[in-house]
C-alpha cells in the first residue's frame, strides 16, 4: 500500500492500492483529510478543505 | 404570495387540473416546475442513459455530462411552453422562463462534489452541469403576468446549469417573500409506515428525515420542506393530478408543515 | 425600432459576434430567431426524418407532425435558452419568449394547404402542427429587456405552433412599427448569377422573384422582403457570421433594400 | 376513369382512376373548381373556396 507524507504532521497517509482519483483519505496521527489527485501517473494530496457539494448531509 | 412547485410527475400524468385551478389562484402565485420524468424519455429517444451520483447520506441527483443538459434544456423548456400554451387557453396570462432569461435565477457549478462511489468509497468528482442557486431576483417573478419557472440557472460566464426543481421553489419561495409552498407531485403526501402524515411541525420533519420509509426524491423533498419551516413558511406536500390540486392543498389537505 | 433575425444558420455555424454586437445594438432591437438546421440534428437524434411539403410555385415548408413539433419546439427553445444565456454574460437584459408566453404571437392552425405531390399533382392536405399568424402584441416586446423571440406561435386553443422565422420577423416589425428589419444567416446576401446584389428595389425583388438562382429559402426570404419593403421598412439581408454583424448590417453591406 | 356530377352546371367532372384524398379536379364545362374528398370509400367533391395556405404563390 503506496504512502504519501501528511503536510501537517509529516505522518505517513496510507493510500488504498487501487485508489481513484478524488478519493478521500485521513492522516491517522492528526486526523487531517485529503482529496488524493492522481494526473500523469503522479499521486498528490490536496487538503480537503470543505468546498465540496454534500447534498446538505 | 405562493409558490406552486408542479412536479415532472404532474406534468407527465396529467397537468390539466392544476392548470384549470391556476385560473383560480394565479394572482398571488410563482409557478416553479420540474420535468425529470419527461428529461429520461427525451434521453431514451436521443440514445443517452440517464445516470445518477449517490452522494453521502444517501441521495441521489443526475449526472449532468454536455449532452445530458442538452436534453435537460429540451426537455423542461418544451414542458415550460406547453404550460405556458394551456393557461393561455384557459385564460391566464402566463409567462414562461428559465433562470438565463432576465438573469433571473443565477448558479454557480458545482465544480466539486462529495459522491460514493460503486465500491462504497468516498471521492470528490467534477459536478457536470449542475449548479448550486446563488440568487433569484424576486422581484421579476411577482405577477402578473403568472412566472412559470424551468429547473434552468445560469452561471455568471452564461452557461445553463441543471437545478433541482425542488430547491428552486425554496429559493423563488423566499426571494419572492412567499408564505406558502406547494408542492405537488402524483403521490397525496409524505407516507410512514404506509399511512399519510397529515400534519408536521419542523422536529418531526427532523424525524421523518431519519425513517427508514424516507428515501431519495422524498429524502431531497423533506430537506427543502425543513429548510422552508425553518425559515417560518408553511409548506404542503399534495398531490397535483386531483381536482382542483392547488385549492386542496391551501386548504391543508396532503401533509401540511408548520412552523411550530 | 430595429428587428433583427438570426437565422439557424448563424446560431448553427457561430453565434458569438451577433451575440457580442447586441451588446451595442439591444436598445432599439427586438430579435427573432430561427432554428432549422439545430432542430433536424434533433429529429436525426430521435430517429425522426425530415419531411418537407412542396407548394405550388415550388416554395417548400416543413411537414410538422406531433413529434416533428415536439422535436421543434425542444430544438428553438434549446436555441433561445442558449441565445439569452450567453446575452447574459455580455450584460444584456434579455428576455426569450416564444409566441406562447403571455400570448404574444397566436397563429391559426394552416388546417388546409396546397401541395405539388410526388406525381406532380395539386393537393390539399392537413398542415400539421403549422400556423399562420394572426397577431402580435407588439407592445410586450419593446426593450427594455431585449426580447429574444423562437418562431412558435399558441392558437385559441392553447396549441403549440411551428411558423416560419422569416415571416415572423416580419409580423413583430411590423407590430412594433420598425423601420428596419435585418435578416442575417450565413451567406453575404441575395446572389445573382453569381454576384451579391447590393441595392435593390421593390420593383427589383419582384424581378428577383423571378430568377432562376432565386429558389427554396431564398425565394421564402425575399417574398418577405417583398411584403417589408411595401409596408416602407428598410430590409438587409446579411452574413451574421462575421464580427460586427448588425453594425455592418445597418450600415448597409450586404443586400440593402429600399421601398423607393 | 370516374366522374362525378358538377354541382353548379351538372356536367361530368373527371378523376383520375389513381386519384387520392384532396386532389383538385376541375369541371370542363364551367371551371368550377373542387377537391376531391375520399373517405370509406366514397368519392364526393367538395368545392375549392380558396381558403387554402398556397404560400402566396
Ligand atoms: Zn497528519
Ligand atoms: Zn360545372
């Protein structure tokens, strides 16, 4: 399972092997979420900050 | 004012007696109307499936690809003119508008929504053509002549966006300072357990929202009713293919909310 | 008052420069839209054929049948919605209607027409979903906001009607008291043995009327031409393709008619 | 090939034996025009009064 560091707390975020992109990861050590972003090959954290449509639930 | 939400149910069914019963009560009314049913055939004939993102918490609301709001458009504004052309033969003058005309209902498109997906994942996809309403000039929509409303926004660099018809009349409800909302559709009311909910008040739409019995399209209703209450309308969930629909509904009949 | 007609061809090919020239010229402009080419990619996507009916004098019109009509008003709706969105992100106030919204455009279903059938004979047959205009309100289609109008018309009734855009320009110019009416689509003008014709006169589009270049769309386009110009409008036929469509237009490039 | 009776002088019309619903048939004594109408395979002519869409041709 590949891992990618947490720009928070440095730990290490593990990512599902058969990640998609958009997929939505935590950092075990200081619980800060991701939106893993996959182009070209290459496999990048975004921090979820919220602006996403829930549909209110 | 009153907002009137026709369902796609409704116009699909049989739209004839809500629009007899606009000729009633058209003076102090916004008509808002959907069109989903009518948008699959309209998709069917055209060669494209209709498809759905789940999101968290259950509901569940179309994927609006290029194509998909191509026929969306079609769809709803074909509906919007055969309204339209019915309540002018039964006397009412009526006219027909998407959010792009006047500006009148802006969105921005949700660029970024929370789904889950086939494997039961959490994941942030692109939203497509559909947009989150970000103002309804209300004041455009006061009659006469009677506004018969598309489920149409339009984003600030004009392009069309998918709405829901449902938050739509929230919206309109609100901007228009409506103290009443109607929505019909081909069903009498809310049912839990089999049985019609004939009165509710904002706790027990809270409630309703937890049942098992409350899903999807019912599930996006509720939450559109518990908003309304919470900002002081009454809102009435009825049925629209009886007589007289719109008259039943003003007077309490299907499952009237209440504020207290 | 100016009114100017953009044709399905223009909408088809590329709308920006007479969308972005409206911005200019919406003030003291109403503007009727046609749709043709846009609605038969529309039937072709619903499995639907295109089926014209051949007149006496050759002129050539659209079988509209019940869902050639539905197609119809799906396809110029879409074309309308699509006109009055991008206005929108230029800032102009636009307002699409088709003849049913507040009854501005009612026509008389054509229950009989002429035909040349297939072996060369006359017949009169059913006219389908086809109307021929009867009135329009001009007083609801001065500006502010610009009023973007499709080419269906609402009978008593309250049905849906398909009219011809040409015709329909000419009918709101004429209820608006314009003095201008601008056609434009996607070619420079009338051409005549293979020149643009730049100047003509009543006498000389009767003698167009004539010519052996002048058949199907052009001859439909300059019979209205004919009408306009003998009721004292100013008529261009025009490329709406190119930038600054209108302005060129109203400076006279392209073919300029006078009454004179 | 079938004729029916002119309604204004009485005099034979014509019609084609392949003719079809709407068809405009004239009498060759008086010019009266009419369409002919095919309905349960009965033949009647209808006259033409003009009330017709000829696109102005
Ligand atoms: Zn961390
Ligand atoms: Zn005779």
């Amino acid at each position: 399972m590949p891992s990618l560091a947490c720009s928070v707390c440095g730990a290490d975020v593990d990512v599902p092997s058969d990640v998609m992109d958009g997929e939505i990861v935590s950092c075990p050590s200081c619980g800060t979420k991701y939106i893993v972003r996959i182009s070209d090959g290459q496999m990048l954290l975004e921090e979820f900050k919220g602006d996403v449509e829930d549909y209110g639930e | 004012m009153i907002v009137v939400k026709i369902g796609g149910s409704v116009l699909c069914k049989d739209p004839s007696h809500v629009i007899l019963d606009l000729a009633n009560h058209w003076g102090e009314c916004v008509v808002v109307h959907g069109g989903g049913c009518f948008v699959n055939t309209v998709m069917e004939r055209m060669g494209l499936t209709p498809r759905y993102l789940t999101h968290p918490g259950g509901l569940r609301s179309r994927l609006v690809d290029e194509e998909t709001l191509k026929a969306y458009v079609m769809g709803v504004m074909y509906l919007n003119k055969l309204i339209v052309a019915k309540l002018s033969a039964v006397g009412v003058p009526a006219l027909g508008m998407s959010g792009a005309d006047n500006a009148v209902v802006m969105a921005k498109r949700k660029e970024r929504v929370m789904v889950v997906d086939e494997r039961g994942r959490q994941r942030v996809v692109d939203g497509g053509y559909s947009g989150r309403i970000t103002s309804v000039k209300g004041e455009l929509l006061v009659p006469p002549p009677l506004k018969v409303l598309a489920p149409i926004a339009v984003s600030q660099d004009g392009k069309l966006l998918n709405v829901d018809g449902d938050t739509l009349a929230l919206k309109v409800a609100e901007a228009v300072g409506a103290r009443r909302l109607v929505l019909l559709s081909d069903v009498d009311g809310l049912f839990l357990d089999g049985k019609l909910v004939e009165r509710l008040d904002a706790a027990g739409v809270r409630e309703a929202l937890e049942h098992r019995d409350v899903v999807g399209g019912m599930k996006r209703k509720l939450s559109v009713v518990l908003e309304a209450v919470e900002m002081g309308m009454e809102v009435v969930i009825s049925n629209g293919v009886v007589e007289a629909p719109i008259g039943r509904a003003l007077k309490g009949m299907g499952t009237l909310v209440r504020p207290g």
